[in-house]
C-alpha cells in the first residue's frame, strides 16, 4: 500500500510539472503573464524534477538557462535518491 501511495504521489507531481512546463512555454509564445521560475522549481523539488526535465525537452523550453540545465538535473538526482530512500524505509518498515 506504502509503495503504491509513493508511487501515485511521484507520477501526479511529475505529469503536473510536465504539463506547467507546456503551459509556461505557451503563455511565453503569446508574450501573456508566466509561471515564476521559483514555482518550477519548487514543483521540482518537492518531487516533479523528472516532469520538468521531460517538458524541457519536449517543448525546448528553459533550455537556455543554466539555473535549469544544471539545477533540474541536480534535483532530479536528488528526487532519485528521496524514491530510493522511501522504498528503503517502506521495506525496513515492513520486515518488522
């Protein structure tokens, strides 16, 4: 059930992050008002790393700042090592 609750929770904050990524890209192309890049990566941070790297390149957005070339990657290592270390915990716990 843990895993699944992991799970669920990491592919919703990632399909948000893709999709805002598509959304700012196009708000841009129409010059309109955008998502504040500290809300990307808040969103990254707190998980959706992958969804932001994924709209990265699917709508070759962001692609010129280095904050995102070199920070989304950095927490998408990060969120890795946090799955991990759910799974780890989620198995710990459920040896006992």
């Amino acid at each position: 059930m843990a895993y699944t609750i992991v799970l669920l929770y990491f592919v919703l904050i990632n399909s948000l992050t893709f999709l805002l990524m598509g959304f700012d890209k196009q708000r841009a192309k129409r010059k309109k008002r955008r998502v504040p890049e500290q809300r990307l990566f808040l969103f990254s941070a707190i998980g959706g790393a992958a969804g932001t790297w994924l709209g990265m390149k699917k709508w070759r957005h962001k692609t010129q700042h280095r904050s995102f070339t070199v920070g989304i990657p950095l927490l998408l290592a990060l969120n890795l090592a946090l799955i991990i270390g759910f799974i780890w915990l989620i198995g710990m716990h459920d040896k006992s």
